[in-house]
C-alpha cells in the first residue's frame, strides 16, 4: 500500500531516503530549511568535505549513485603525519588499495537531489522550516522562510532526518514519556581554513591522504578537494591556554600557527581573513531513545545519533541507516510498527557505538598519532595482519567492513587493544616474534 | 543594591529560596504553575511525603523553620524489612537517636509558602505557568492559567526552581550554545498507595521506620503519616515479565499483591481502588551544564538535577543549594557573576554525585537489603562504627553530616564499599576480628 511519506531535511540522509522510500513506491515530500543549494551559493554551515568509506558507498549503492560519487570523489590511502619536528610518516588506513574518500558535501548532496527530483513521486519544498509535528496525526507545521507563510503538511508517517538538532526529535521530547535524551559538547570546537592549489593548479601537498597536525590537545587536519585545494580543520579548545579564546588578533593567530604549523602556515595565504571570517563551530554528541514513535515518526540520521566528526563515519552511519530501514521494509512489509521497532532496536547500539568510537578517535589522532608507543602497537597490529589476512582491526571493520556493525567492531577494538597493549610492553617484541610468548598472544587476539 | 528577583516556582525549593533572598533585602516575586494550595485541594502529582534529613534541616534553619516543621515530622530510626518469607528484620539508620524524618510534601511547602507571604518583600503569583525565558533580557513570559491571559515579567534575575521539567532550563537549553543536558529515564515507574490507621486511629505498623519490602528487580515502600496511616509506593518496571503492564486487572493486582506482599495487602482495604485511581509515574535522573547564564539567571533543585527518589535527597539537596547560594552571596556580595558561578561550580559535581547516589540506592534498596551477604556487610561496618565513634558510613555522611559534600562522601562510600567487601568474604570475620588480616583492613578503611 502506497504511503505519503514526509522527510523533515534533504541534507544526505534525507535526500538518500527518500530514493530508497520512493523506489519502493512510496509517494514522498522532502522539507528542506534551507534554499535549493543548487541555485543558490549558501554555507550548510557544516564541514565542506567529508570522509565517505564503504558503508556509506553501500548506502549509495541501492540507489544506484556509488559510481557517481566515486567519480568526484579523491580515495585517501592513508593518514599523512606531520609531526612537531617538522618531520612526516605515513600510515597506511588498510590493504594495497583501500581507502576512505574525500568528497564534497555539497556535491553529494546534489547529486542526492537531482536523483531524488528526477522520481516522479519525489517533490523537494525548500526554505521549510519545522517547527513541530503533531506525532499523533502526523501532521508537521512548517514556516516558509521565504515568504514567512504558515503551512501544515499532513502525512502517513513523517521522518526526521533534520539533523542534530532536529526539530522533530524536539516533538518526541517534548511531547512523550519516558523519551532518554543527551547532548553533550567538547570543549574543542573547530574553525575550517584552506590551502589553495598551487599557481599551476596542481596540490600542494599528497592528495592521497588525510593529513593530520597532531598537537596533543588540539590538532589540524586537511582532505583533498577537487579544485587542487585542500580544506584544513582546526580543532582546539574553546577555553584556556591554548584555546579560540587566546587567538583574538592577528598577531596572536600567526604565531600560533607558525609554531604549530609552520609547514602549513607557508601553504595559507588568506589564513587570516579566513580565521576571522570563518565561524568557530561546537562539537556535539547526542544519545536519545526511543527513535520511533508507534508506526507514524521516525529519527534517522544526525537526528537520531549526532556524533562528532573524528572517525569520518556520520554520512556513513546515516546512510547505513536508510540501508537497514530498506531492509526492515523488505523483511515487515506494510507492517510499519514492526518495521520502525525492527529498525531502531538494531541500529540503536550501533549509534552508541559509533559515537563513542568517535570520541576516542579524537584522542587517537590529536595525540596518539604521534605518540611512538602507539605507533608501535600501529606497527605490531600491520605486521600481524599481514602474516594473517584473514584478520580485520578495529578500524578496519568500521571502515572497510560494512558487514560488520558498528558494536561489534568497537567491542572487537576493546578486546585488541588489550592484547597490543601486552605486545608493546615487550621489549624488542619483533625480534621475540616467532616465540610462544608473541604467538600465544597473537592467536589470542586473532581469536576475538 | 535591592535586585527585584523572579523565581519561577513555588515549590519547596523556590519557597525557600525567596526566603533566603528576601532576608538578604532583596524584592522577589514568586510565579507557581499551580492554584494556591493553602485555599484548593490539589495533588502536586508528586510523592505525598518525603524523607527530611539534616541537610534540608540545615536549610530551614537558616529560614528559621526547623522546628516548626521537626513538629509535623515523624522520625525514621531505621529500615524495616519486610522479607519474603514473611520474617522481618530492622536495620538502624545511625547511632543511637539519629533519624531521617517523614514529612508531607504539602504540609513543609504551605509552611513555606506562609513565611514566604508573611515578608512584606516576597510576593507569590499563583496559576502562572511559564512559557518562555528571554536570559539576556531577564523577562520571563507566563500564562495565567486562570484567565488565559499572557504576562511578562522584567526583572533583574531570574531563578529557575520549576523542577524536573523545567521550563527556564528549556531556555537555556535551547537559547545557549554548549548547553550540556540529559535526561534519563528508569524502566521502573511508581504508584503510591496506602495503609490506613487502624479503627482507633494508632499506626498499623512500627511508625518510626521506613518499611521496605524488596523483591530484587522491584519493591513496595511504606513511610509514615502524622493521620495514622502510610503512604506506600510500588516500584516496578513498566514492562516485561513482572510489571505495571501484567496488572491489567483487578485478579491480576490482587494476585500480586497477595503473592509478594502479603502482610501489606492485608492492611491495605482500598488498594484496588487506589491501584487504579492513582497515576504511574515515571522516575527521571536530569543532569545538565551550566546551571547559570551570566549574572542573570540560575537554576536550583530539581530544576539543576533531578534525581530518582531512593535516596530521600531531593528536597534535602534543594535546600542545601538554596544554603551554598546563600553563602556565595555572604562571600560575593553584590557581584553576582562571582555568586552564581561560585554556586554552580559548588554544586554541581554535588548534583552529579546525588544523582548517582540515589541511582545506586535503588538497587540496595529493591535487592541488596535482601541479601545475606550485603546485610554482613552492613553488620560488619555497624560494628566498626561502634568500634571507631568517629568512622561516618556512607549513608551517616549523606544522611547526617551536612558539612560533607555528597560528592566527597560518594567517593568515601566507594572506597568504604572495596574494603568492607574484602572484609565480608573472609569466613568467620567476627571471629577473627582481632587478628593482624582484618585488623589491617579496618585501620585501612579508617584511613579513607
């Protein structure tokens, strides 16, 4: 039975649900906040570019865009350290060939809406903005920005895919019991900055990798664009001594970064006006429970699980999601109330997970990067996958086994780390190798 | 310099609060969602009575109310057991005449209310439910629930003492950047129900106890009213096996009743009636961070940190914040940036540490007071504390020694908790009590 399906958000989710909801014959009304980005040159306030990795690739695959997207997208082999020295290491992210890719996070989204405007029962309503839904007659109330008019969309069921601070989460809250709710900040936010191609249009630096300044409490990094640039994150805290809130004029900006990046400062010509014309954004995690409201309300996406930005996984988690969703649909059918339980009681650790492996990814990348030890435990984990190619780590589960859920790859993570930590405390473990000492703790770890 | 002050929420933490605010010099204004309880008969749909200890003693002292109320109170010695097998068993609260004290939720609050009405510089407006806080322009926004009609109110400061649902932290929460904010909820709700006095008016039960009846994974409570009667509570998931949706009916409440509190059931002629006229309420622990913006506004009590009821804390803590804030303001004086943040950072992780507390409590109170083993436990500390007049517990730190924080007597418990469960499982400990092994564990866990 056809159903009309309201999507509160086209952001990347949104759009790349209602592919998936119209593809299975549903009559679907997207409701964007914003004007059409591809007729207006607007800011989502958000990264520019994004890490896309195979759970992502295998969201885009049911829609039938992987091979559109990976053709304006730049594959990133591996993390390129550039360490307080001066000096630069390379750490390869998986096998020969793998790799996360940086894209456009507008370029997608295009993409997204192009395909999604071309299915006769898609109709994208931009400059929407939400501000309540109904849950009980799923029914949402928008104000058109553009006009200021008041608009009542009524629907069968409506899904939030509006973002971290989504709107419809907000009805839920507001408007249920016993609804489990968190939102929690670092106290790191981040401001983006560029480096620009060189006169020649070529990159400046190795487009094939993610580039990462790691500073211990604070870091930068950089991912490749298209154009020959690179758009380069700094991530610090807000407070403190070495914080945004010291860097409050040009003097104080350049000597930061000219003692933490030289490197890069050289590659930043308009460092300063992008400094104080770019905005310090916040860093947010955000839990909540149920996702679902009976077989009317959905959260999908950042509404569901917002996480922050160090694992590179948010596009890909939420367009698993819709992947999972699919599958609910083709396995419950018309059944809607089991298809939105089925839906969230398997992605809900998943977003747990997720979140938490993001928060310690921020840890790893800001200090452990450049930690030996780590390095260590990073070489001791390569040299047992390759004797054992059978053997996924951690990271590559959450990247490059989309197979695998996000919970069982972190707790997989939990139980590696143990075993590496063990591994590293051994001097010259790689000469002790071949010892039963070494092999019994890696048949141990491969066990896992 | 006089601030004109609006404190939104006449609860017991608000009442106190334009107490403590009005003796400073300070004109304030009182909003109360709620009719005027003095003059209608209302539920506050919250707990009938509470459990007072010296901490919310400490804060009417400063109000001077504390015997007035100490005459309306009932004290506790102790926790009286009421096993499955139908045996009881008595556990004292402290040494000799120490207590916790059973009060009417209404009756502190109308006392409150008097006082407050009685100071020509506090005014109480009843029937004003809040809608909206403007923080930067200290304007709060209410409906008179009584004539519908919008009002504002300018101030100078505003303090949110509006409770678990709080309508100035939604405020915050929404108008702030960085607010951190989460709300849980158990699986568990509760009912209350009663023990009526007997025919000639005396207690049913030893009214100088808090009589528990634990059944592990739910339990049925009974605290004292000055009428004769108790008030008990029902805890009990909301779902599964044994929960409030099975007691569907009255054979299936009647049954359960019958089967796990047996002596209860009989002293309870009005349960069906009560059952099933009384709401299930649900049990929420809120953490959230700041609980001030600039020198404008604060939240206090249940408002800042609402936490499940096991503990007997709530009130007891809303009253000590209405203390600290008072002692900022004697440290501070009219520098109120420094009051409100030297509040905030005061108590905060005092509110974090509550919470947990009480969180903690519900499973020693629902399943450890049960147990042989915790109940050794609980001999052995008893016997130590009478061993070592000045060793404080964890439960006489929260419990009878304000000038402890609860976050330092969370830690002591944690650490109390590591050597007494060493203690317990050493076979025959009372017999070896003298020897160098237990002897040293006790000097340790003395040394905490």
């Amino acid at each position: 039975m056809k159903k009309n399906i309201s999507i509160v958000g086209s952001g990347l989710v949104g759009s790349l649900l209602s592919i998936y909801l119209a593809k299975r014959g549903h009559n679907v009304n997207l409701f964007e906040r914003r004007p059409d980005m591809r007729k207006t040159s607007i800011s989502a306030g958000k990264s520019i570019n994004l890490a896309l990795s195979d759970r992502g690739f295998r969201g885009l695959i049911g829609a039938g865009l992987a091979d559109d997207i990976r053709e304006i997208a730049i594959p990133m082999y591996g993390r390129q350290i550039h360490h307080s020295d001066g000096s630069e290491s390379y750490q390869p992210y998986g096998k020969e060939g793998q790799a996360i890719y940086s894209v456009s996070r507008g370029g997608i989204n295009m993409k997204l809406m192009d395909l999604a405007e071309s299915m006769e029962n898609i109709k994208i309503h931009f400059n929407h903005r939400c501000t309540d839904v109904d849950l009980k007659n799923t029914t949402s109330s928008f104000v058109d920005e553009s006009t200021g008019a008041a608009i009542v969309d009524k629907a069968d069921m409506v899904f939030g895919a509006d973002g971290a601070f989504s709107p419809v989460r907000m009805s839920m809250m507001t408007k249920t019991d016993s609804f489990n709710y968190s939102q929690t900040y670092l106290e790191h936010a981040y401001k983006e900055l560029v480096i620009p191609p060189a006169a020649d249009g070529s990159f400046q630096m190795n487009k094939n990798a993610l580039h990462i300044w790691p500073r211990k409490s604070f870091m930068l990094i950089a991912l490749p664009n298209l154009d020959g640039s690179f758009t380069c994150t700094l991530f610090l805290e807000l407070k403190g001594e070495v914080s945004f809130e010291k860097l409050k004029d040009d003097e104080s900006i350049t000597a930061f970064f000219k003692q933490h990046f030289p490197d890069a400062v050289a590659l930043m010509p308009s460092l300063l006006t992008d400094f104080n014309t770019n905005p310090t954004s916040l860093l947010v995690t955000v839990r909540c429970y149920p996702w679902t409201y009976q077989d009317k309300v959905a959260l999908i996406g950042d509404a569901a699980h917002a996480i922050v930005p160090f694992f590179g996984q948010g596009m890909n988690c939420g367009f698993e999601d819709c992947v999972v969703l699919d599958e609910m649909i083709a396995q419950f059918g018309e059944d809607w109330q089991s298809v939105l339980n089925a839906y969230q009681i398997a992605r809900k650790p998943n977003g747990d997970a997720v979140a938490q492996l993001a928060l310690n990814n921020f840890i790893e990348m800001r200090d452990k990067t450049g930690d030996p030890k780590f390095l260590l435990r990073k070489k001791i984990e390569a040299r047992i996958a390759a004797e054992n190619p059978s053997f996924l780590s951690m990271y590559a589960q959450v990247t490059f086994s989309p197979h695998i859920t996000y919970d069982s790859a972190y707790k997989a993570g939990q139980k590696h780390d143990a075993y590496l930590e063990q591994l590293a405390d051994i001097p010259n473990v790689f000469d002790l190798w071949n010892t039963p000492q070494v092999q019994a703790l890696i048949q141990s770890l491969l066990l896992v």
